[in-house]
C-alpha cells in the first residue's frame, strides 16, 4: 500500500491474538506496521511478528519485487516488531541492520543474528539518495533501546511504539481515508496500559520532537496520522503529565454485594451534588485494562474493597498495584472498605497508595458486615465532598 511517492506500508493485521503482552485484551486485533521507502537504496523499517512473515515478505515483494533491501532500521526490539529480523536477514543476506548501541545488544540477546551492522547516535544521519533520515533516540518510551526515525525532507516520523494504539487496521491506512475516533478509546487503553508509567520520558520526547516539522506519523501500531497529529499530540501530552478531565471514577471488589452497595450511594451522592461523568467498575468483572484508561481519563479515583483473609480483596490490591506503579498524580483520592470480623482493608489500601501522590478526599469509610444503614450518612457525605473537590479544581 502507498503512502506517498516511495513509501509504502508493508504491516500486517492479527486478529486472533487474545492478550498482547499476554496481558491486554485485543477485542479489536492489532496491527504490527513496517514501512518501507525506496530510494537509491531501500529501507525497510521494523519488521512484524514473526508468525505473519510470509504475510509481511509478500508485502515486501508486491512494492519492489526481487529488489534487494540495504537497510533494515529497528526503532524498537520489541518482538512484536522485531521478531522478523532473522528470516529478512536471510532472504537479504547482504541487509545492514541499523540501530543504537543499546538496540544492537539487543538483537545479539534476542536473535543472534551476525552480518552487517551500523550504529547510530542522536542526530545521525542516514542518506538513501534524495531522502535522508536522521535518528533520535527516545528511552524509555517505553523500552531503553527506543528510537524515531525521521525523513526530514518530508516530515515523516517513523515513530515506533510511541503514538501507536490497539486496534487492527480494517482496509485503510492512513487517518484522513478512515473513521479516526475509532481508536481514540484504545489510543488512550493502549497509552495508560503499555506507556503509561513512563510520562516523565514521554515528556523529554515531545519536547524533543517539537521542533521538527512533522506532517506524517508512522507508528507501529495503528493508522498513520496525518489530519489527526494535533489531536494524537495533545492526547500524548495531557497523559505524560497525567491531566484529567473532571470525572470520576469508582472501583470497587465485592464478595457479597456490601461493598457494591457502598460505592452505589457514593455515586448516587456524587451525581446529585454535579458530577456528570461517573464510571463504576467492578474489578472482578472488568479488566483491568480498561479501567486503568479510565483512571488516566478521570481526575476522582474512589477505590473500596472488603477484607479477604485477613488482607485485601486480590482483585483490588492488583489493579491498585498497576495504578501506583504507572505514577499516576494528581488525582482527587478517597477510600472505603468492608468487613466481617476483622477490618484489614483499609490499613491495607491505605499502605499500597502511602507513596502515590494523590491528593486526599474526605476520611475512609469502613462498612462491619452488612450494616449500610450505619455508613450510609458517611457514604452519601463522601460522594458529595469528591463533587466539591472536583468542582473546586475546574477553576
């Protein structure tokens, strides 16, 4: 598929992987993309996984045939990108592979691939003929080895992982020939999930790709943007400083339905006292995945959980774990919990999110077995204090 004059898109489709990662579900699929521009000499830009290889090489042989390939650049070792280079090393065996240091360590680790090598700094330059490509090196976004690669004379980023979301790619490529706000949910899933611990470093990037006057984006998962860059940006950038609309977002584990019933009237109190965008999510019930999107969505967090074997409920202890893990700041937070016979979720919730910098909301509530009449007041008057912290910060 052509992108523009000598660039073509040679990525592949899976819809039949579950998890990516193992982890993430795919309800959509996914794309792994390659791009491959034809000069005086041809580069090939990350490959795919290495289950689609045949896929990918009929890609390859379809825009340019039996033409040999000179460079085969891998912004990303990632095996979802990477895990092709063995085989395209054999079917073009004079291939140089071009990469950082870090990167090409990486491949050794991975592949053990030996044959041509060259290495790249920032701001290296690689000329094709009239096209040449220059290299910035972006760690952490979300790998150490990560890199962009930029054709400067037309404004092409190739961007790796970063700008990239969930989805395959149903027939078009590039943004301005498809439905767009298809993948903005699973732009912002995708980000919270696999980036999200990393603002800090997605930060320094975009600051350091500010100044280049960049008309196309070619991620390596999902479309290519072009109409839509300002918007993919500013999403990148809201989420790296972990900005939030003025939501709320209520998670809750429940054995019994005692602590649902809690998180029911916190809601119903938050909704009565203003606040419009409220989302309950039992984390039994809903991967983790999504609400984790919507915790980077929501500037509330509200969590609760009963105490199971003298500790946390699991489900709720796990997803809190994710939350804390990926830095996620600036949040309006409070607590609540339930128990039988001895209290323990609280103290417990209250040690995992000790080091998180989260703003704290009202007092936790703690609910002895089923007794909502006793909390139900408390409950009611947390909702309603959230509404107020919320609509303090919209000015």
């Amino acid at each position: 598929m052509k992108l523009t004059e000598n660039l073509y898109y040679v990525g592949v489709n899976d819809r039949t992987k579950g998890l990516f990662e193992g982890l993430w579900p795919l309800p959509e699929g996914i794309s792994y993309n390659s791009y491959l521009l034809v000069d005086d000499h041809v580069a090939l830009i990350d490959t795919v996984d290495a289950a689609f290889f045949d896929t990918f090489l009929s890609e390859i042989r379809r825009a340019i045939g039996h033409r040999p390939i000179d460079y085969l650049i891998i912004n990303h070792m990632e095996p979802d990108h990477s895990g092709a280079i063995n085989r395209i090393c054999r079917e073009y065996p004079d291939i140089t592979l071009v990469g950082n240091a870090q990167t090409q360590r990486m491949i050794d680790g991975f592949y053990r691939t030996g044959g041509n090598r060259l290495t790249v700094n920032e701001n290296d330059v690689l000329t094709l003929g009239k096209y040449r490509l220059r290299f910035h090196l972006i760690p952490m976004v979300h790998w150490p080895e990560t890199m962009v690669t930029f054709d400067y004379e037309r404004g092409i980023l190739f961007s790796g992982d970063a700008f990239g979301c969930f989805g395959a790619l149903n027939g078009g490529v590039i943004d301005k020939f498809i439905v767009s706000a298809r993948y903005w949910d699973e732009m912002v899933r995708y980000y919270s999930n696999i980036v999200g611990k990393y603002g800090p470093q997605v930060q320094k990037a975009l600051h350091k790709l500010k100044g280049l006057e960049i008309r196309m984006v070619c991620p390596a998962h999902g479309p290519v943007w072009t109409e839509e860059i300002p918007h993919v940006f500013t999403l990148y950038d809201r989420m790296s400083r972990y900005e939030a609309d003025n939501g709320l977002v209520i998670c809750y584990g429940s054995m019994y339905s005692n602590t649902a019933r809690m998180a029911e009237v916190i809601a119903r109190a938050a909704s009565k006292a203003g606040v419009r965008d409220i989302v309950l999510h039992d984390v039994s019930q809903k991967h983790h995945s999504y609400i984790l999107a919507d915790v980077f969505r929501h500037r509330g967090l509200m969590v609760g959980a009963p105490t199971y074997n003298g500790d946390l409920f699991p489900e709720m202890e796990a997803l809190i774990k994710k939350i804390v893990a990926r830095g996620v700041r600036n949040r309006l937070f409070s607590f609540f919990g339930s128990f039988t016979w001895a209290g323990q979720s609280l103290r417990r919730i209250a040690a995992l999110t000790e080091a998180a910098r989260f703003e704290p909301v009202g007092s936790p509530i703690e609910m002895r077995q089923g007794r909502l009449e006793e909390v139900y007041d408390a409950c009611q008057a947390l909702g309603a204090l959230m509404a107020a912290r919320l609509k303090e910060s919209e000015t």
